[in-house]
C-alpha cells in the first residue's frame, strides 16, 4: 500500500519538474504543460492529504469526507481550461507572428 508521504513525494516532485520546464523553456506549449504539470501535482497532494485526514477521521469515528477529490477535481478543470485557453493564444501568437516562441512574444506589434 502506498503511503500519504510516498503520494506527497511523489507531488513535490511532479511540482518541481513542472515548474523548472514552465522557468526554462521557451516554447509556448512547453510553458504551458509544464503549468498544468504543476497543477496536477497540486491535484494529487489534495487527494494525498485527503487520504491522510480520512483515515485520522475513520480512526476516531468519524465519517470521512471527500474534499480532497473535490479540489482536486476542479483543480484539474480549471487547469484544461488553463491550458486550453494558453494553446488558442499561443495559436494566435504563431499565426500572428511566425513564431511560438515566448522570447520573440515580448515585442511590440509586429
């Protein structure tokens, strides 16, 4: 069985990886998955936690509740819709100026 501190390793990772490809990249959609990378890895620590409070819950008694799917479920909605709307801008970017590259976006109108 996998433990809550393997799960939260696991998303700290994931967070890291993330966000080292969204600082060093500079392709747009590279950015951009590595975005919504980090945002699943916020999704799975929601779920990791969850777990943990569950099981302190199940231990006393209580009922144990479903929040950390929650969140991570419109975590990761609003990360589509995150990445969906960054890739039609990118689009409009590449089309407007010939490149995806998020250096050569900085300009002023082309």
């Amino acid at each position: 069985m996998i433990s809550v501190d393997q799960v939260v390793g696991l998303a700290i990772v994931l967070f890291a990886i993330g966000l080292v490809g969204a600082i060093r990249r500079r392709h747009v959609v590279v950015v951009l998955f590595g975005l919504q990378l980090s945002t699943i890895a916020a999704a799975l620590a929601f779920v990791g936690f969850n777990r943990m409070w569950a099981g302190r819950a199940l231990a006393s008694g209580e009922p144990a509740g479903l929040e950390g799917q929650a969140f991570a479920f419109v975590a990761l909605v609003v990360g589509v819709v995150q990445l969906l709307v960054g890739i039609g801008l990118g689009l409009a970017v590449l089309r407007r100026r010939g490149t995806a590259d998020v250096d050569d976006a900085r300009g002023g109108p082309a």
